[in-house]
C-alpha cells in the first residue's frame, strides 16, 4: 500500500496564501459597482466570452498606458476601483457564467484552414518548449545545462 508524501502531487493544495487580499477586496469593489449599477447576480444572465475579454484587454491597455485608476467604476461605486480590479471583476464573471452555464460562445467559428493552422501551431508552440533548454514547466534555464530529461519526439 502507497500513502502519498506530505508534498506530493496527489497532495497538493491552492496556495491561498498567495492571493494577495487587496486583490479580493478590490475584485469586490468592481463587482460590487456592477451590483450598484446593474442590480445583485445580474451578471450571471451571460455575457459573450469575447466581450468579457475586451474588457479586460480595455483595462490593460489602460493600465499600459500609465491610468491606474478606472475612474467610472470608481464614481459609481464612491471608493478607489482600479483597472486590475475590473480585470479581476471579469475574470471572475467568467469563471461564474462557465459554472451556471451562461457565458456565451461569441467566437467565430474556425474555417477548416484555421482549424489546421491552429494545430501546426500548436505544435510548434509544443516544440518550442520541449527542449533540454527548458525545464519541465517551459521555464529557460539560466545556466548551460546538459539536462537531457525531456525527449523531442515526432508524433508523425
């Protein structure tokens, strides 16, 4: 009989220590500007994964462009929301709507082309990471290495 080991894989937990509670808190603030502007659970009637998605990419081009502060989620809710934590608020409805079954497929269709692309991409992708210069989990290895442990295999 095989037990699992304290730091196993089987055994592993979320590392909760790690969600910084600003992050929660601010994540709430968005959401709770949402609850103020579109009433409680509004949220779980659906949004379109892709306009989910442009809101977030519209918060982080803001935040690349050096505005921290979201200024209409933080007028509507009376306290400092920023643009992370309208991307968190994002996230997750995202994650909410995929639980209760409405978020809503909004991406085009793939053209059989597309759907071809994708995958010889994806191998590519595949290869790119599935060298000795890399360690399991794709991240470089600083140093030189003669770490021979992942195999580059062919599927063809």
């Amino acid at each position: 009989m095989t037990t699992a080991m304290k730091n196993d894989k089987a055994d592993r937990k979320s590392a909760m220590q790690f969600i910084h509670p600003d992050f929660m808190e601010g994540t709430g603030n968005a959401m709770g500007a949402g609850e103020i502007k579109y009433d409680g659970w509004n949220f779980l009637k659906g949004h379109g994964r892709l306009q989910l998605c442009a809101a977030i990419l519209r918060h982080t081009f803001a935040i690349m462009r050096g505005e921290d502060v979201d200024a209409n989620t933080t007028a509507i809710f009376g306290k400092t929301v920023y643009h992370w934590d309208c991307i968190g608020a994002n996230i997750n409805m995202m994650i909410w709507q995929r639980e209760y079954g409405t978020l809503i497929e909004d991406r085009p269709p793939k053209s059989h082309e597309e759907e071809r692309a994708s995958t010889i991409i994806d191998w590519a992708v595949l290869n790119k990471y599935n060298t000795k210069e890399t360690l399991d989990h794709g991240v470089p290895i600083e140093s030189k290495t003669t770490d021979t442990r992942i195999k580059r295999t062919d599927p063809r």
